[in-house]
C-alpha cells in the first residue's frame, strides 16, 4: 500500500498550521505553582497543631483576565491554572508542612485569603530582559468558634531577575518565587504563630 | 451425609453474617446520631517543632555599596545591540557595544544618582542589619539579637552566631515600561551566617528585594525626603527578608 501525495501535503499543511498557530498565538502560558519540594516546616510549626479550614481565595486584582503583557511580542500572559486556586493550594500546602490539619473535623481558625496582586512585568535592557513578578496575599484569620477575626495580614512576594533572553521558563521562575517568598513572609511572621497558638487553646 | 456436614457450616456462616450485620449497624446508626462536625480529624502529620531558643545572634554591616539608578532601557546601547545582530561580525563587536553602552549609562546615571542620593546618616548595610535584628527578635527564635558597629572583638559577652550582612548595591531601578516609566528603590543584599566557635558557614544568602512602590523617577528626583523614605524603606524591607529567608530555612534548627 503507497501512500497517496496529499497525505504528504496534508501532513506538511498540518505542521504548517501549527507552527502559524504558535507563532501567531496570543497568548503566553505560565504553569505557575509552588510545588511541595520547595517548602518546608517553619516558624508556624512553633504554634501547637491546629485544624484549620482556608476558604476559597478571592480573586481582588484590578486585571483578572492576565498577568501580564509581553513587552515585545505583545503576548497576553496568564497562568495555566486559575490563580486563587494556585494561591490556595500554596497556603494550603504551608500550613499542612507546618504541622497544622486542613479541612478535617472540627475547625480553630478560619483562614480567609485573597490576592491583590499577581503580576509579572518584563523590561527590556541593554543585551538582556529584566523580569519582575509580584505577588500580594490577604490573609484573614478568624476563631471558628467565635467568629472574631483575630489578624488580617497583607504578605508581599517579589522576585527580579535578568536574563539575556524573553522566555516563558524565565518569566515563570521569576513568578514562582515571588510566590515562595510571599509564602515564607505568611509562613514567618509571628504574629500568626502567635494567633495560631491562641486559637482551640 | 452431605446435609449433616452442611448444616453446622451455613449455621456458622449465618452467625458470623449476623455479627457483622449487627455491627454494621451499630456503627451506621452511631455515625448517623453524631453531629457531622465532631468527625474525628485526622492527626497532622509529624512536624520536627522548633524547640525553646538556646542560640544568641550578632550582626554586623559591613563592605562597600554602589547607589545606582539603574534604567537599563538606555536607548544608544540598545539600538547598537539591534544593528549588530544584523551585521555579519556582530558577535566580535559586541563586547566593545558593551563598554560603549556602559560609558554612556555611567554618565546618565552618576548625574542621576546625585539628584537623588538620599544621603543617609548610616551605612546601607547598617540599617539592613538593625531591620534584619527587629524580624529577628520578634520571631522569638533567639536567646539575644544584637547588632554591632563592627566585627566583633573579645570584649563583652560573645554570640554564638555572627551574620554579616553585605549591601553591594542598592538605589533605584525601572520595573515598569510606560510613559512615564515606573521605578523603585531596590537592594541588592547578602547574608552569611558563621557559628562563632567553629567559624562554620551555617547559612548564607543572596536577595534582590524590590520596594512594592512604583513612581515615576521624575517624583524622586523633585521630592528628596520621598526619595529617601522610598530607599529607606527598601533597606528595611531587605532586612526584613534576609530575616524571613534565615526563619523558613534554619527554624528546625534555631
């Protein structure tokens, strides 16, 4: 059996259509996470354990629809997942390496969070791209049997890096570590150990 | 024969069916009277938790920093790099591009640079490492932070950890293209920690911290006591963050 010519061009035409429809997309990307590998128990642990229930993070940036815009090509960035979901599934995974227990039984604080910011800038330089990504979390906490709110944090991540050449695996290094870093301040600051420890006790 | 060997075995099986029945049941209805909310939770797993603090910490400031104003979209230099990607020898060039482009931002940027240098009373460093001690103290980590003028000598009472933190450079950086274009203060920081007694590394760390505030420069440079709050804060901010960055990374050891 031979194959027929317009299989070849069919082919062809195929690889052609994909590689337009790649060129010519408009929109970039990003699979933006903070994987379980990258964080460990910190201050936080120094708080007895706790159950704790985090609420669905509300999305309160001014731009929902991307990220950002690539300076050169004009691409749309955005992430691959939803963003409250990534910043959930962080908070979540902070806490759990802490010692505490998500979602199980009978709560002693309730977590609300939201994002301000979730943004990824891209300046062009001399020879090189400089990129700077920015993550900003609310964090509410609130005894679950009172129903008092207790702290209300805002957590800041922001990460800078050049690099001699625009990319997507740069741009999504620098908005990983942003995210890192605003979850080390939420993971590190005192004042919600010592909330943690107050709350069930 | 066959149903006198038959009889006690379905007879067992019926009794053990009915035990099982008669608990499922049990268990079915207590599930069903207790409040949904008194579910037993599910342990935490083990976390190694920081026990009571036993270590005392000195910083000290120390080395040289570089104040820039740093816009690295300088159009001469950019426009040379475009022309050289299309001429043949480009590539051989391009290191003499880089010292064209770098003459010609030293001289914006030391004009720059003195419009706006806040002209602070204290080293950089120096006010990254008291920022670095306030985080410090208040996680509760250490027995005792201090920070010192300068590297410790055999009077007083001796840490059992010594950082040193360095400032290479800090000032002012475009982190936005626009018109105008937007700036921020920015730090270039590094930390090292060393156990005194042994003079072991114990942790090191290099950060860029960036202040969330974004101005245009024409505002720091017309506003001098702006421009100086906007780099203090930024020094502080890096203190901060190599403080944070110590915390998530050695609380299982502190």
């Amino acid at each position: 059996m031979t194959r027929r010519p317009l299989g070849h061009l069919g082919g062809l035409a195929l690889l052609a259509w994909i590689a337009v429809a790649q060129g010519c997309s408009s929109t970039s990307a990003l699979d933006v996470g903070y994987p379980d590998a990258r964080s460990n128990a910190s201050l936080l642990a120094a708080a007895p354990p706790r159950r704790v229930d985090v609420a669905g993070v509300a999305d309160r940036r001014s731009d929902t629809e991307r990220i950002g815009t690539s300076s050169k090509s004009g691409k749309t960035v955005v992430t691959t997942r939803p963003v409250p979901d990534i910043v959930r599934e962080a908070l979540l995974l902070e806490i759990v390496k802490n010692g505490h227990a998500v979602g199980t039984g009978r709560p002693d604080a309730l977590i609300q969070a939201e994002v301000n910011d979730f943004s990824l800038d891209g300046v062009d330089g001399f020879s090189f791209m400089q990129y700077v990504g920015r993550v900003v979390i609310g964090v509410t906490v609130a005894d679950a049997r009172s129903g008092q709110r207790l702290l209300s944090r805002h957590y800041v991540g922001i990460k800078r890096s050049r690099v001699e050449k625009a990319s997507e695996e740069a741009g999504r290094h620098v908005m990983d570590a942003a995210l890192a870093r605003a979850l080390h301040e939420f993971a590190t600051d005192p004042e919600m150990v010592a909330v943690l420890a107050r709350v069930g006790s | 024969m066959t149903g006198d060997l038959m009889a006690p075995g379905l007879d067992h099986w019926i009794s053990r069916l009915t035990a099982v029945a008669a608990i499922l049941l049990l268990a079915l209805t207590a599930s069903g009277c207790a409040p949904s909310t008194t579910t037993p939770a599910a342990p935490p797993p083990p976390v190694a938790r920081p026990a009571e603090p036993t270590l005392s910490v000195a910083i000290v400031g120390t080395g040289q920093s570089q104040f820039a104003v740093d816009e690295p979209s300088a159009q001469p230099g950019r426009t040379l790099d475009e022309v050289l990607r299309w001429y043949p020898y480009g590539g051989m060039l391009r290191p003499l591009a880089g010292v064209l482009h770098r003459a010609v931002n030293r001289y914006f940027h030391t004009d720059r640079g003195r419009t706006i240098d806040p002209a602070l009373p204290t080293p950089p460093s120096s006010i990254v490492g008291q920022a670095m001690a306030r985080s410090l103290r208040a996680s509760g980590r250490f027995t005792e932070v201090r920070v010192l003028d300068g590297e410790p000598t055999g009077d007083g009472q001796p840490a059992d950890m010594i950082v040193r933190v360095t400032v290479p450079t800090w000032g002012v950086m475009r982190v936005r293209s626009g018109d105008p274009d937007l700036v921020s203060g920015f730090v270039d920081a590094r930390a090292l920690m060393v156990a005194r007694s042994t003079g072991v590394v114990v942790w090191e760390t290099e950060e860029d911290v960036t202040a969330p505030q974004r101005l245009p420069l024409e505002s720091l440079t017309r506003d001098r006591d702006l421009a100086r709050q906007e780099l203090v804060g930024v020094l502080e901010r890096a203190g901060h963050r190599l403080a944070s960055e110590l915390l998530y990374s050695r609380s299982g050891e502190l």
